[in-house]
C-alpha cells in the first residue's frame, strides 16, 4: 500500500494536510495527490461510533473513573477518506482503563 498527502477539509472550514494510505491498489487510473480536498467527515462518524459502543458498554460497568486509547489510521478507499482501526499488517490497539472505588453506587 502507497502513502500519499492529501489534504483534509476539517467541519470548520479549515484544511490540514495528511499522510494516508492508499487501500485500493491497482484496477485502472486513480487520482494522485494533492487535488479537491477529502471530507472528514468518515473520520468523524468513526468516532462517534466507537465512542458510543464504548459509552454503552461503560454505562452498563459504572466504574468510579475510566479511560480509553485507540488509534486510526487515515487512509483512501475508491479516492474517498476511510479512518482503519486495524490494518492488515498490524494488530488493533485497544487500552481501556477502568476503576472502581469502594463504597460507591454501582461498584
């Protein structure tokens, strides 16, 4: 897979630029580089859904104090932005943290 910088539109207006990897590989001409900047917007509605999944789950839990860390990488799917929680070449990292103090309601 190729990495390429390409340039992101953020929901506020603003652009950033963007090392992503190209998942789509072969299959006729593709458009290369810097061009029409990509929305964010995949990228967004991946972590509203991770987020909710995990507040679901931490709902059901009620630790005293929690913590999550995961990491996405960008990349370009049919010239589209897409975010990757696991990769083909990697494994998934996932770290959650969670606590609970004695004495305290749903503990």
């Amino acid at each position: 897979m190729d990495e390429e910088l390409v340039e992101i539109a953020l929901p506020n207006g603003q652009t950033m630029l963007a090392s992503v990897t190209r998942t789509d590989q072969g299959g006729g001409p593709q458009d290369v580089g810097l061009g029409q900047p990509r929305s964010f917007e995949a990228v967004t509605e991946t972590l509203q859904g991770v987020g909710a999944a995990i507040m679901g789950a931490l709902d059901e839990l009620r630790p005293s104090r929690a913590s999550v860390e995961f990491g996405l990488e960008l990349a370009l799917k049919g010239g589209k932005l897409v975010s990757v929680f696991v990769d083909s070449g990697t494994k998934a990292s996932l770290k959650v943290v969670l606590e609970w103090e004695r004495g305290r309601e749903g503990g």
